[in-house]
C-alpha cells in the first residue's frame, strides 16, 4: 500500500471501504503503544540517562517528514556553537547489526548498506559530527560520550524511543500532512495520537509552504495548545544540483526547462516532485521504489533506459537516494542530484531558546505519559 493514501484527511468513500479492515489492529496497535507510554510514566520501565546533554528529534507519523533535514540543521546549529555532536541513530535500512560507528568525526567509516541511508547523508552533510547507529540509543550515547568525546548528543527518530531520557523533545510535522488521515498504523500513518504533542517540548512544522494553509494553522494551534510553544515552521531550499558521487556542482538554473525523469526511493516523492517543478523541470516519467530501496546496477541502468525512451536528458535523484546509488554508477553522467536544505521561517529565537536551556538542563528525564 502506498503511503500517501494514508496522508490524505479527505478520504473518499472507496478508500475508506479498503482501509476498513485495518481499523481493528490499529485499535489494537493504539492500546500496545499506550500501554508502553504508561510503563515508562510509572516509572515500571525504567529511562537510561546519558552523561551529556540529549535533544531528540521525533515525529507522530510514517514516512516523509522530513525529519532528516531538520537532524542536519539542528547539527549545523550546535555545532556553530563550538560543540561536538553525536547523531544517534537506529541504521534501519542497513544490514549491520549491533552498536557501529559510522563517523568519528572524521571520514566515513560505513556505507548505506551497513548504516542506512540516513546517517551516511547526515555524516557527509555535517563534517566533524560523530554519527552511531545502533538498537540501543542509550549505548551509542554511552559511546559518543565517553570515546568520542561528544558534548550533546541528537536522538535521530526518538519520539517513541523511550529508553534514555531527553532533555529536549523536538516533534516535526509535514505541513503537506500534518496529521494525515488521523488514524493509527496501520490504518493511518500514526504512532501515535495528536494528543501526544502534550509530551513534547517544541513542535516544528516541516514544508510550511507546500501544505493547506489554514490546515497548517489547525495543527501550529494544537501544537501551541499542547506544548505551551508556537512551533517552528520551515520551508525546503534547494541549494545545489550535484553529480550522482556528489563530487561536483552546477547552477540552479542547469535544470530549467529540461525534461528529467525522477528517481526516488523515499516514502513520500510528492515532496521531491513539487521541488523538480519548483526549479522548472518538465518532469516526464518517474521511478519510485519503496522508502530506503537498495538500488541494485542492473534497475538503475533500467531507469536510465527509461528515461532515454521517454525523452528525459537528466535523472534527478534526491540526496538520500544518492547515498544507494551502486558506486559503478554513482558518476554516471545522466544522474544529478538535487540537494535541499532546510530553512527555518519562523520561531528562530524560540528554537535558540530550547536549545539554551537543554545544554545546562539537569539530569531529571523525560515526561513520559
């Protein structure tokens, strides 16, 4: 099933008749995870404390959030103070197993295949970051702490993660789809319910400018009313067109005007789509796999085919595909990647604020309820 059917509120009747049968297990899903939440608001299970400052970074639904760009600010920012971050991160879309360091701060030590797409990208982007992936967070805490000299460390995707304690609770929402459907996996794309914006710190509204404007305005007033904060908004910024290995760049402009075929194998392309169309594209066939695909060389020589019989001069990719791409073909001419950055639009100062305040937080964890 893909994903954005379960990112749409205004669901029509057919679709609502096909989903239909998953509204039992999401009961079902909603009661184990509220169940969970309890064990750790009574104390039943207990939260590891990392001896650093920890800012996790969450979300309430599946899939296209755009949570990673936000990691990759949130780094740029501390580390523009002076400090030593390590990203933390859960390496789903890898084979490896165990606690692994995928950079100390120098160099990349693991690929795509062993850490996930995710942290190798955010590795590259941030320079000087250490960046773990592992099951345990609280291990790669221990980890970047005491042997990579880490002063705070940024909890990847850690809103339902509940074993270490945070002292800064950032959720992001996708302004295309705050809420999506409403409902919990798997009937909707939540984990959780809206509700459990009251357990965070700080809400950040992702893509202020490719939603509903007033349904953008629904969910900063819930999110307001929850956390006691007016969220962050930001918006994507496209800052660069680069070759498939990353190692060169061309203007903006390249891809005015041309006809491209998009490649992406994330969990939601729209947002990927409406940048192409932003920079001028004439997007005239697509390519999607499924969220984290492993591109193998014989599909991508098959897109490249494709995109020849449908008049495409360039495949664009997004930056976190690129980390897929099979290294024989990561210098192809005809591939370009399309890096975007995040912009924050509003609620800088606030952002500053809470950063502030957990760098000199006392160890006193999480609310969890």
């Amino acid at each position: 099933m893909k994903i954005e059917l379960l990112h749409q509120a205004d669901e029509p009747l057919w679709q609502k008749l096909l989903l239909a049968p998953l509204s039992p297990p999401s009961k079902v899903f909603g009661a184990a995870a509220a169940a969970r939440r309890g064990l750790y608001g009574r104390g039943l299970l207990k939260q590891a404390r990392a001896p650093i400052p920890v800012i996790s970074v969450g979300n309430l639904a599946v899939g296209g959030a755009g949570k990673t760009p936000v990691v990759i600010e949130l780094t740029s920012r501390l580390q523009a103070r002076g400090l030593k971050v390590a990203v933390l991160a859960s390496g789903y879309g890898g084979q490896g197993r165990g606690a692994r360091v995928v950079s100390r701060g120098e160099g990349i030590l693991l690929d795509a295949r062993d850490a996930g797409d995710e942290p190798v990208l955010v590795a590259k982007r941030c320079p000087g970051a250490r960046v773990l992936v592992g099951p345990s967070r609280a291990e790669l805490a221990e980890i970047a702490a005491r042997h990579l000299r880490a002063d705070v460390a940024l909890l990847d995707d850690g809103f339902q993660h509940l074993g270490l304690a945070r002292d800064l609770d950032i959720v992001v929402l996708d302004g295309a789809s705050p809420f999506g459907n409403g409902r919990l996996l798997p009937r909707g794309p939540l984990r959780e319910p809206p509700s459990s914006l009251a357990r965070a710190d700080l809400c950040w509204i992702s893509k202020v400018d490719e939603g509903d404007p007033a349904a953008i305005e629904r969910a900063a007033a819930e999110a307001e009313r929850l956390t006691g904060e007016a969220p962050v908004r930001s918006r994507y910024r496209v800052s660069g067109v680069l070759s498939g290995d990353l190692s060169s760049s061309e203007p903006l402009s390249s891809l005015e005007s041309r006809p491209v075929l998009l490649l992406a194998g994330v969990a939601r392309p729209d947002s990927f789509r409406r940048t192409l169309t932003r920079l001028g594209c004439r997007v005239v066939g697509e390519a999607l796999f499924s969220d984290h695909h492993p591109f193998t060389e014989r599909e991508l020589h098959g897109v490249l085919a494709r995109a020849r019989a449908c008049g495409a001069d360039v495949v664009c990719a997004t930056e976190k595909d690129a980390m897929r791409i099979p290294a024989a073909l990561r210098g192809h001419e005809r591939i370009k990647v399309v890096r975007v950055e995040t912009e924050v639009a509003a609620g800088a100062d606030l952002l500053e604020s809470a950063l502030d305040a957990a760098l000199v937080a006392a160890p006193v964890g999480s609310r969890i309820g």
